[in-house]
C-alpha cells in the first residue's frame, strides 16, 4: 500500500514507527496471513496465530542465507498485525 501511495504522490515523506513487540498481546489483537484485505484471507486470533505464524524466523535471530529459513521468512513477511484502536504511547519506541 506504502508502495502505491508513494508513487501516486499521496504520502510524500511517510514515518516508520519502531512498536514494542508485547502490542501483539492484546486479546483483541488479530492477524492474518497475507494482505488482510484481499479476498480469501482469513483474519485469525492469538490461538490461531500460534498455530500458523511461525514467529520464531520473525522475531529470533536466524541465518537468512540458509534457503529454508529464508522460505519461511518469505511466508512470515505476509503476516498483518491488526490492531483494533490505537497503539498507547508507552509502546512507541524512542518517541
């Protein structure tokens, strides 16, 4: 979205936000696998993100060079976090 944005000239000099990872506690977090707003993707819970994100390449440090890691890096890429409100101050890193 960034991408078309970018291009479009709609979003001119956009700001990345480096947030605390413990924001994807929330109960009333959801996540999907892929583009969560193309059609066919199924917008899961926590339970489920536990089963099918493999948050271990995403979030501990792994040897990207080996081709297996990096298929399952590719995968864990497509992940969205949906976040349902805001994200509290407090888990914006370095404000």
């Amino acid at each position: 979205m960034l991408y078309v944005a970018l291009q479009e000239g709609r979003i001119l000099h956009p700001i990345w936000l480096k947030v605390d990872a413990s924001v994807m506690l929330n109960p009333d977090v959801r996540f999907s696998i892929g583009v969560a707003y193309q059609d066919g993707v199924e917008i899961i819970d926590h339970e489920k993100a536990a089963d099918q994100i493999d948050f271990d390449v995403l979030f501990t440090r792994t040897d990207w060079n080996d081709p297996e890691i990096q298929k399952r890096l590719q995968m864990g890429e497509k992940t969205e976090v949906l976040i349902p409100d805001i994200i509290p101050l407090d888990m914006i890193i370095g404000q």
